[in-house]
C-alpha cells in the first residue's frame, strides 16, 4: 500500500492530491459482490482522506506492505457497509493507529 502526497499547493495555497494504492484487499468468509465492497471502500477511504487526511503521509510519501490488527468484522454486513468498515479500519491504520508493518 503506498500513500504519498503530491508536493505543490494549488492557487488557494493548499497542498495538492493525497494519492493511496490499495494493492490489494482480500475477503475471506464473506458472501458479498466484491465490486459493491470496492466501490462502498474507495468511496469511504477518499471521504475520509480529504476530510482527514492521512498523518503519516505528513511529510511525504510512505509505503506500507500491510496492515495488521484490523477489528473483526461480522460476516453479514451488506457489501456496502462492510466497505465502509474496512475503510475505516485502513484509514485508521495510516493514521498511525493501529500496526503498521513497513
């Protein structure tokens, strides 16, 4: 997973786009549309990085190989809401909650 935040600011002096790779997000035990589960993720993950932001990236761009620790999630989430919760279980982990392993 890599996170990195463009160097320049735009006109109104803010910094440009937040940029993060999801190599890859694996569901096991889960009867869900995996395109309703990506589409409800990345839609969570930008709301929450342009309202957030992302921490560790302050300084520059990072890169993660994975995220560990994660909360369990129960099997019967909508592919919706089980989006939205994985969301903020990554978003949770860029924000230095959470273990990260470099």
């Amino acid at each position: 997973m890599g996170v990195s935040r463009d160097a320049g600011r735009g006109a109104g002096g803010e910094l440009g786009a937040i940029r993060v790779n999801v190599g890859e997000l694996v569901l096991d035990g889960f009867r869900v549309d995996p395109d309703r589960v990506s589409a409800a993720f990345e839609h969570e993950l930008a709301r929450l990085v342009r309202e957030r932001g992302v921490p560790l990236a302050a300084d520059g761009a990072v890169s993660v190989d994975a995220l560990s620790g994660l909360p369990p999630l129960p099997a019967g989430l909508s592919a919706r809401r089980l989006g939205q919760e994985l969301a903020r279980a990554v978003h949770a982990g860029l924000s230095g909650r959470g273990e990260v392993t470099p």
